[in-house]
C-alpha cells in the first residue's frame, strides 16, 4: 500500500460560519481548537477499463508511433498502411493533411521570380504553385533575409520540426516536377446561382459563351459575331489586353459586366490554349512549347502595358508640390464626388475623405459588421 501523508491540523475558516445543526454533527470537534483533522492520501487513482486498454494500446501497436521517422508522417492512420498517408483521423476520412512546400522549393522559387526575373504566371505554371503562394513565399523569404542580416533570431527548429513531421512537396531535380496544388481552381459565380430554364432549338450552337450571357441577362449575340467564336478561350486575349472592352448590361449602379466563360476567368487562361495546341499538334513538341510561351510574353507585356497606362492616368490627376528648402512633396487631387467615386451612399472604402472626413459605420449599433458575400 502507498504510504500515506501524515495528518495535520488544518484550520476550518468556515467554522464560524456553520449552523448550529451542522456544527452538533461533529462532535468530535473540541470546542476550544475550533479546527478539524483530515488524512490526505497519495494512493493512485484507480485503473478503469478504459485506462487499462488506453495504456495497453500504448505499450502495444502504439508504441510505433513514440518516434516518428524524419520526412514521412507519423499519424494514427499510417499503422495500417505500407505507405504513409494523408489523413490523420480515422473517424473523420474527409479531412486530408495538405502538403507544404519544402525549404528546397521555397528557395527556388524565390531565385526564379526576384533573382532570374522569370514573372509570377510563368513560375506557378513551372512548379504548380499558385500565384498567390507565390508572392506570399517571396514576401516571406524577403522578409527572412532582412531578419538574418539584422542580427534577429529566427524559429529555425519549429520550423525544421513541422517539415519533418507533415507531407511537403520537394524540388525536382532532373525530373518532371510534382505539382503542388490545382493552378487553375475558379471560384463559383454568383450569378449563376440561380437555376434557369432557357430553351434552345437543336439546331443553334449554344456554348459556355451563351450561357454566361444568358444568367447576367445580356441579348443573344449577333450570328455573325457568334460565328467567329470557334472556341470560348477566343475571348480571353481580348480581355486580357482591355478588360474594359467586355460588355456591360444594366444602367448606373446596377451595371455589371456580363458574365465571361471559364476559360477567361481561370487564372492561366493560356494553359487552355495549350492543350488545345497539344491536340492539333500531337508530334511537335518544340511548336508547341513555342507557341506556349510567345502566348505567354504577350500576355504579360499586355498586362505590363496596361498597369503602365493605369500609372500615369493617376499621375496625371495628381499635382506635385515641392517647397523650396521643404523636406517633404505635397500631392493634390481632385476630389470627384459621383456615384462611381464615393459609392450611392457616400462611404465607398474607396471614396475621397472616407478616413478623415467621413465616419465609418463601425461603432454603430444594428450595422452588420461582417461580410455579407465573397466577390468571385
């Protein structure tokens, strides 16, 4: 049997404060003490059931599991597999542990977007990678520099533990590179939430173009410009080189822009062309890798053209001062105060004067404060 404590004599506080029936159910006490005397016990608790099989379990099939092996997971799911897996609960087959991306990989896509100047597109279709982890590992490795050369430490073994204990994807060296994630994923629309019934005769070419026109309300189009569309894809360089060029339907705020087909709104809408080119040209590998990448410069010189243009409208509506023996530049604009500037009811977040001039609806009582819909 354990050993036990010794007792000692603890002082009841709440003494004073008993009735006079609980008080005369203790008649042990001593009237003069004013204390009561308790025996505290180390024995162990219980052994249950449950505790029994928990370490037994332990000691057993689970002992395998104390040291995970460094570069492969260590989940409960992976004693009965010759491979380890990817989902760490067996109750719940729906939930699957996502790759990271290795030091390796993080590294080299940093050399190929900031060091080699290859352009964030070109980089998530080399690697599978999205753009937006892109720019986010190359904000981050920039950030992790600046932290080393100041001097500032970093959580290099938490970092070292996760990549050893989680899935990650490694560079390819040599051989075809293992995609990360899905590049080309698009959100579903909001307009075509509703279910619609649109008759079409058997006869009448109806594509994914009519049906974006069809759920944003737009007229069929013409037959002769219908008849020029031989693919949907058609209309991505249109609306890559001028977003603006793409119709709109209804008037002031309610306008909007009709509804592209999914080979213009996915991210690489050029990987489309691709495939399309692999099928016409089964043979021709250098054709069409070629075609693949003047596709793709023209792409960016576009985009680069239009960011440029953009540029100088907003430095041509801003009027510089410079004081003399002044140590900073004043920037003027014109405040325009329309609808389209400062939204219907004034409180645009991209309207003039909305951080200083303008109180937001933050503090106000029965405002909703959370976001109502998720712009696709």
């Amino acid at each position: 049997m354990a050993p036990r404590i010794q007792s000692r004599r603890v002082s009841n506080a709440l003494l004073p404060y008993l009735t006079s029936s609980s008080v005369s159910s203790i008649p042990s006490l001593s009237p003069s003490s004013q204390c009561l005397s308790r025996q505290f016990s180390a024995t162990a608790a219980p052994q249950t059931k449950l505790r029994r099989t928990m370490f037994a379990w332990l000691d057993g099939e689970g002992a395998a599991l104390k040291h995970h092996t460094p570069g492969n997971t260590n989940y409960v799911t992976d004693l009965n597999l010759e491979h380890p897996g990817t989902r760490p609960f067996p109750n719940n087959p729906s939930f699957v542990s996502e790759s990271i991306l290795s030091e390796e990989l993080r590294n080299e896509i940093y050399a190929r977007v900031v060091e080699q100047k290859n352009s964030v597109r070109a980089v998530s279709v080399q690697f599978g990678v999205d753009m937006k982890r892109i720019t986010a590992v190359v904000r981050l490795v920039e950030l992790e520099r600046r932290q080393r050369a100041q001097g500032k430490p970093l959580a290099l073994p938490y970092a070292r533990a996760v990549h050893e204990m989680v899935p990650t994807t490694p560079l390819g060296h040599g051989e075809r590179q293992q995609f990360h994630e899905s590049i080309n994923d698009l959100p579903a629309h909001p307009t075509t939430g509703p279910q619609i019934f649109y008759p079409v005769p058997e006869s009448r070419s109806f594509t994914r173009v009519h049906a974006g026109r069809v759920f944003s309300g737009a007229p069929a189009l013409e037959r002769e410009v219908a008849e020029k569309i031989t693919h949907p894809s058609d209309l991505a360089e249109k609306a890559i080189e001028n977003p603006s060029s793409i119709e709109s339907v209804g008037k002031g705020g309610n306008a909007r822009q009709v509804l592209q087909p999914a080979d213009v709104r996915i991210p690489h809408p050029q990987l489309v062309k691709l495939e399309l080119d692999r099928a016409a040209f089964p043979e021709e590998r250098r054709k069409v890798t070629q075609l693949h990448n003047q596709r793709i410069e023209h792409q960016e010189k576009a985009e680069k053209e239009r960011r440029e243009r953009a540029q100088n409208r907003r430095e041509k509506s801003i009027k510089h001062v410079e004081p003399e023996g002044g140590r900073f530049d004043y920037r003027f604009s014109d405040a325009v105060f329309t609808a389209e500037t400062t939204g219907k009811d004034g409180r645009a977040p991209w309207a003039p004067g909305r951080r200083y001039g303008v109180p937001t609806n933050d503090r106000k009582r029965g405002t909703v404060k959370i976001p109502t819909r998720v712009e696709a």
